[in-house]
C-alpha cells in the first residue's frame, strides 16, 4: 500500500527556509513513490487554543486540520526556532489538532496516536535550531507519535540555500535519509 505523508512546515514567512525545506522533503517523498499531503498552515485561520472557542464554536479550520493529519501515515514537520521551542504557529496547531472531536475519548489522540513523524529546522544561527527539535520531538512523543531518530537540522540558513535549493550535498542527502526512515516506518505502523 502507498504511504501517505503530510508535510507541514511552522512557518508562514514569505522565503520561509523551513517552507524551502518542506518543499524539498516533498519532492523527495514523491519520488521515493509516497502519497504527499502538501499542508499549508495559511490555508488554516487558527484561532490560539482557547477552552470557550473549542466549546462554543469548535473552529471548522480545526476540524479541516485535524482530518488532514489523520489521514496520514507519517507527518514531517520542519519549524523555525523561536526563542529556543517550536512556533506558536505550530504548537498552536499541534494542540488544537490533539482535541477530541465527534465524541472521541479525552486520549484519542486520533490525528496522531500511532503515526510516525519526522522533524527538521532550518535557522539563522550556526545550531540550526537545535533546542527546537528537541522540544518538537518531545511533544510529537506527548501525541503518541513514533518520532524517527534521524532529524535535520540547516545552520546558517541565510548562506544554506541557493534559490530553493540546499547549497551542500550533506544536507540534502541527510533529508533523503529522513524521508526514507519516514516511509518506511510510517508505512509499517498502521495503527487502527
Ligand atoms: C520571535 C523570533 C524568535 C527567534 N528565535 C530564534 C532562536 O531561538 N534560535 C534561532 O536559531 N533563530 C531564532 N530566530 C530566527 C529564525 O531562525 C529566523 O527568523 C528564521 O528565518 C525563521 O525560519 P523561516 O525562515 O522558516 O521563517 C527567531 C526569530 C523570531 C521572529
């Protein structure tokens, strides 16, 4: 069976490296014959998670989101560092996606539980947003996501990309990598 993929980046800037590194990542995951879910976090007005917006008025942005996750084997998520964590973009996508919706148990977990993940950042300073990939890996673990060991992380990313394209060989090969262990572990979960 195909392996289906969804490719997120956490961020939203114009000339995003993050978004550069997804639309490599993607193009890798089609060639290597994968079903890729392109998702655009623009495509989603989000509101920050608040307890009275999911119970008054679950956003249907959310709903949206959260169907395109769980139809996934595998997500791959390439974020900025912020201040040493993850976006507030994607945490807060990540958070709204772990809610439970049509009557789901409180840890269902449904958009994630089971799944495999990938993670990758791509920064402006020479630890290429290190501290971020920790901290991503720790909460895709909290969403009971199987999180590959291989990551990626592009220091200097400002001298790292020559158009849309990485300008050394190391780390493009090592997005390959990541991308291969991603299909290959997603494609073997299949947890419902
Ligand atoms: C609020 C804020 C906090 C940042 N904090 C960090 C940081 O902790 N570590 C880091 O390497 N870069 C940090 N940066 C710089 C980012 O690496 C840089 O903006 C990068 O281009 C973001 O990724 P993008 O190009 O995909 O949007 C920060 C940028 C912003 C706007």
């Amino acid at each position: 069976m195909t392996t289906k993929i969804g490719i997120v980046a956490g961020s939203t800037r114009q000339g995003s490296y993050n978004r550069r590194l997804a639309r490599i990542a993607s193009a890798d995951a089609r060639a290597a014959g994968a079903e890729v879910t392109d998702i655009d976090l623009r495509d989603f007005e989000l509101p920050i998670y608040a307890h009275e917006i999911e119970f008054d008025a679950f956003p249907a942005a959310a709903i949206e989101l959260k169907a395109l996750f769980q139809a996934q084997d595998a997500i791959l998520f390439a974020s900025p560092e912020y201040n040493g964590s993850v976006t507030g973009l994607l945490k807060n996508a990540i958070d709204w996606a772990s809610r439970p919706t049509d009557g789901e148990s409180l840890i269902a977990l449904s958009a994630f539980r089971g799944k495999a993940a990938g993670i990758m950042s791509a920064s402006l300073s020479p630890f290429g947003g290190l501290r971020s990939l920790a901290h991503l890996r720790q909460i895709l673990g909290t969403v009971q996501m199987l999180v590959v060991p291989e990551q990626v992380a592009i220091p200097s990313a400002h001298q790292a990309f020559e158009d849309d394209a990485l300008v050394d060989a190391l780390p493009r090969q090592l997005i390959t990598g990541l991308v291969e262990s991603l299909l290959n572990v997603g494609g073997k979960l299949g947890f419902d």
